[in-house]
C-alpha cells in the first residue's frame, strides 16, 4: 500500500510517500517539503501566533493535496517539539484539526528517540551491537541507546539547532562571547544525561540521524548525497572540532557556500555542531556513521509491525 507519513517538525512541514507491506523495505515514492521553522514564530510567551497557525495550516492543505495526488491511502501525521512545547499547543492542534481535517499526534521527546532508534536498528541489523543513536533536529536532542529495537534509554533535550540559534546566537557572524555561554550550556546539558547512558556500558557503533549531522559531515568530506543512500558516511570528532571555530567565524550566507549547506539551514548550522561537538566529546565518541532513516521511516516502520500483527 502507499503511506504517507506528514511530519510536522520545528524546521520543516515534511510529507514522505513510501509504497510499503509489512517485512519489506519502505520504497520512498514521493516527498514534500516545505521550511516553516515554527522553532523560530514562538512569541514571548512561548506561543504559536495567528500569523504562525495560519501559515501551518495552508502547509498542511498543500501537504494533504499532494497526498491524493500521489495516491496516499493511510496518512499517518505527527509533530514534534515547536507544537508540542508551544503554549497553547491545544489550540493550535484544534485548528489545524478543524480547518484540515488533520489531527496530528504530538510525539513526546523520548517517543521520538524510540521511533528514530527502531529505523537505525532495522537499516543497520542486529550485526551493529549496542547502538548508541544521536539526532539533533530543529528544537530538541535525542539520544538513544540499546541492543534490542526498543533501546534500554531514551532521552529528549531542548537543544535543536533552529531553537539554539534563536535564543543565543543572535549576531551574524556571532559574537564570540555568545558562542562561548551556549557552548557551556550544550555541555552542561548534555553531561546530565551521560551517566544514565554510561552505566549500561560501551555502544558497538555510533549512528547519527537528521539533516544538521549530514550536512557537518558533508562539510567535513563525507560523500554528496546524489552517490546514493547505500554510501557509508561518517563524521569525525577531529574534523568536527576543527570545524567549530571555523563555522563561528563565518557569516549565515558564507556557510551557504559550503557542499552540502541549504539557505534553509545555514544559520543554524554553527548551533548544530557545537551540541553534536558536545555530544561526541561527552560520550567519547571519535567517530560516528551517518544513517539515511530517521523518525518518519520509524513512524512508517511501526505502522507496518502493526499492521503485520492485525
């Protein structure tokens, strides 16, 4: 059957289409994307204003018309950390629902971390060991770790890239004294989780989902994407490190230059590296490999075991 998967994150308004039964590989059919970055049309109050749902919902009806087009039969919506953590959360899920016709399911951060830790552990197999499995995305952090599809520890941290940029990193090029505080914090943030993770022991292999750590690992050599998903990418600490101070010193429009760097996502690329610099540094890792499936292949992958038990 052909699923589409409408993900609403705190960047994009993302509709994956995939042709899918339960035991075989999802085959990407179609995909929609539209940079929203709900992250950054929070008001003071933490909320998603008039001008932000309005825009929200005529993203989700042109999502919804590409579905049919396409021949979607099962939609399956989510969103992630900007409406989840928006004040008035409620709100804006009642319009959407009632001017689209789409309910979203809000994903807690952890549920995230699940769902992105199952699609690693089926593109990788069980030949991969523990795996440890970190996602940077727009507002949050996820980390996850286990040896089973279901990981022995889970966490989400409020630290994504578009989030990071907004509320520290004001300057373009940064100051570097703002730089310095958000490192501190990343890492203070970070360094509260390790010991969860640490006391079930040394992962097998590092996998790193989401667009900021392809796109760091472009930069840092790794292949384009039009070589193909079956392409290993990997990202090294060292490279990683020496890239930092080089991204800090650059302007949104000179990062653009970079391989592999979109317009979208430029500004919140230095943010990016220094939670992934933190995170691989903190957890001791020198290097990790970049995995093509992410969350909406494990929302997809859910829904197949699902429909496989019916």
């Amino acid at each position: 059957m052909r699923l589409g998967v409408l993900d609403v994150g705190s960047n994009t308004v993302h509709l994956l289409v995939v042709d899918a039964h339960p035991g075989a590989r999802p085959l990407p059919a179609h995909s929609h994307k539209v940079e929203l970055r709900l992250a950054q049309l929070l008001d003071d109050s933490g909320a998603i204003g008039d001008e932000g749902i309005d825009k929200l919902i005529a993203v989700v009806q042109d999502a919804l018309q590409a579905a049919e087009d396409k021949g979607v039969e099962d939609l399956l919506p989510f969103a992630t950390s900007a409406v989840r953590e928006a004040t008035n959360a409620d709100d804006v899920l009642a319009r959407v629902a009632q001017e689209t016709g789409v309910r979203l399911q809000v994903l807690a951060g952890e549920e995230e971390a699940r769902l992105t830790f199952l699609a690693v552990r089926r593109w990788f197999g069980w030949s991969a060991g523990k795996l440890l499995v970190l996602d940077i995305g727009g507002g949050s952090l996820e980390i996850a770790y286990g040896m089973d599809e279901e990981p022995d520890a889970a966490v989400s941290l409020p630290l994504g890239a578009g989030r990071l940029t907004a509320g520290w990193l004001p300057g373009d090029p940064p100051d570097p004294e703002d730089v310095r505080a958000l490192r501190r914090h990343v890492r203070a943030e970070i360094a509260r989780t390790v010991g969860e993770f640490s006391r079930i022991g040394a992962p097998d292999h590092v996998v790193a989902t989401s667009k900021t750590f392809k796109q760091l690992a472009r930069i840092a050599g790794a292949a384009r994407s039009t070589e193909g998903v079956y392409v290993q990418r990997e990202l090294k600490r060292e490279s990683l490190e020496a890239w930092v101070p080089r991204l800090a010193g650059m302007t949104t429009e000179q990062r653009t230059e970079l391989p592999g760097v979109s317009d979208g996502r430029a500004g919140q690329l230095l943010a990016g590296a220094l939670v992934a610099e933190g995170a691989m540094d903190l957890f001791g890792v020198e290097s990790l490999e970049i995995c093509p499936w992410a969350l909406r292949e494990g929302v997809i992958l859910r829904r197949l075991d699902h429909m496989g038990s019916d």
